[in-house]
C-alpha cells in the first residue's frame, strides 16, 4: 500500500493507516485478510459480527482496535435476563431537581463491544436496531445522540449451542459484515501461551488518532469514485440473489449499499481515490453472506454467493 497515494487523498486524516493496519496485524497472524475486513468496516461507519466459539481473541482483538485508534471502548455481557435500559441508560426521577434525568448506559462510547449478543433476549436485542441504523436512542420519546465515531462489535457463539435466540433477518441486515477468526494459527497460538500471563494489549503504542481524525477518515471515504459499471456489476449481483432458485431471501437495497460503502473503504485503504471490482470481490462473502436466507437449513450461503459471483462477468 502506498502512503503516499492515500495522503494525496486526505493527508490530514488518512496518513496513518498503514500503522493501524500493523499493528491489528500483530492480533490476527495468519489471517491478515481479516485486518482489511475490520479496518474497512471502521471507514464505512459500519458495525460487525463476530460468530465464532469462546475464547479465540475476539474480545482482546476489538480492545486492541480501540487502542490503536484512540477511542472509548464499552463492553456488555449479554445474559439472558439482559435488559434494554442496562445498554441504553434509564431515567431516574431526582427529588433536588423535581425531574427525571437521564442516566446514560455504555451504549455511549465510541465503540461498543457486546459479548455474545444470542445470549439475550429479542427485546434486549432489537434495542441495538435505532442505534446501529441513525446514531441516536430513543428513551421516553426523547433523542440522544451518541458519540462520533459509533459503532457496534457483537460476538455471538454458532447458533447450534443451547440457551440462544438466533437473530432476526433485521437485526443481521444492520451488520456491515459478518467474519469468523477461527483458532490462532499454530505459531501465534505458540506465542500466546509463551505469555500466558502478559496482557497483549500492554505492548501497543498509545495511540494519537481520537474520533475527529476517524471521522476524517471516513468521509475520505465517501469521496471514492464509483464508475457506472461497476454499479452495473452490483446491481447484477443482488438481482441474482433475489431470483436464484436456492434462495427465499436475497440482497436488501441496504447491503447493496453497504456493500459499496465497504469496498469505497477498501480502495481507501489500498491507496486509491476510485473502486475497481477487486475491492467488491474481497469484501463480498463477509458483506453478503449473512443477508441472505436460503430455502433448505443445509444450504450454504458462501458456496451460493461464490457460484453467482463466478456467474457473472467482471469487464
């Protein structure tokens, strides 16, 4: 990636992303296509799911993110007795004050991690939904905007372990992308045990970023050019989904454009100011594949969207 290329874009905001993409590198040996994925989901004011087993770094990995960028990090542990107003905040009625006032919960911070997100209940859920989608939260028909940058990293484990609630086809569709890290690969596996008792996250630099240079980042991208053609091959794309005979559900209008607001990200990152369909390509299983429902419980829905990808031409 030239550095150079990316700061003749922003060279105010943009100028360290080859830094941020090292130092998450560190967490994800083996697996560094994975760092691109997180790093555009930031620059497209996106949200992720991690679905995976417990205990693999995706907790330390979203900490160590935050650090590298200089941002508020919070962190919820869902549980099924979970309730809405223990993520957003409550009102509590002050005797000095003759009034309620409002009591924010973690949801207001930069970043926020939602342990296990299946553990709790729908209505625990769905109270994410106004805050993923506008950046505000409703509370006793009040609004309150949460802070800039926002955005929501929730784990789940798979979802044929007992004691969850499979989220719904709306709450899946607000994910910017869904990855799986999947077991260290056996050397950085090695090194965690060597150090067993160290805190990973020690040996990260302070970072010197904070939101105002985050957000420069992500009107940067904003700004890549996206051809007509490359438009065409989207729209392609999601009306394949939407007509193929192994699928009841294909691509919303919503991730077709998050779809292009990732791969936007990516070019970024890449050090270009315009989309090619390379940057679509990479980003199409984690972006797509969860937004689909197909018609048998045994379907794949990554070998589906690989066959209707390999489909259609790409000039």
């Amino acid at each position: 990636m030239s550095t150079q290329n990316i700061r003749k874009l922003r060279p105010d905001a943009v100028g360290s992303l080859e830094q941020l993409r090292d130092g998450l590198r560190q967490f994800l040996v083996g697996k560094e296509e994975l760092a691109d994925i997180i790093l555009c989901g930031v620059l497209a004011s996106g949200h992720l799911l991690f679905e995976d087993i417990p205990g693999i770094g995706k907790t330390t990995l979203i900490k160590a993110l935050a650090k590298l960028l200089g941002l508020q990090i919070s962190r919820v542990q869902c549980t099924s007795d979970l309730l809405p107003s223990d993520i957003l905040g409550v009102e509590v009625f002050s005797a000095r004050q003759e009034e309620f006032v409002f009591h924010p919960g973690p949801i207001f911070s930069n970043f926020l991690l939602v342990d296990e997100l299946n553990r709790t209940s729908p209505r625990t859920q769905s109270a994410l939904l106004e805050a993923m989608a506008e950046g505000v939260i409703t509370i006793n028909r009040k609004q309150y905007p949460l802070p800039q940058p926002f955005m929501v990293f929730a784990t789940q484990n798979p979802s044929d372990y007992l004691g969850t609630y499979a989220l719904p086809e709306s709450q899946l569709d607000r994910f910017t992308a869904k990855v799986r890290l999947w077991y260290p690969v056996d050397a950085q596996e090695r090194k965690i045990f060597g150090a067993a008792s160290l805190n990973p996250l020690d040996a990260l630099p302070s970072a010197e970023l904070g939101g105002h240079a985050v957000i420069e980042m992500q009107k940067a991208a904003e700004k890549i050019q996206v051809s007509e053609r490359v438009v065409d091959y989207v729209k392609q794309v999601i009306d394949r989904t939407r007509n193929h005979e192994a699928l009841k559900q294909g691509i919303s209008t919503r991730g077709g454009v998050i779809w292009l607001r990732m791969a936007r990200a990516r070019a970024l990152l890449y050090g270009r100011d315009y989309l090619i369909p390379d940057d679509l390509l990479a980003l199409a299983g984690p972006c797509l594949s969860h937004r689909l429902l197909s018609r048998s419980s045994g379907s794949d829905n990554a070998l589906i969207l690989d066959s209707i990808l390999k489909s259609i031409d790409v000039e």
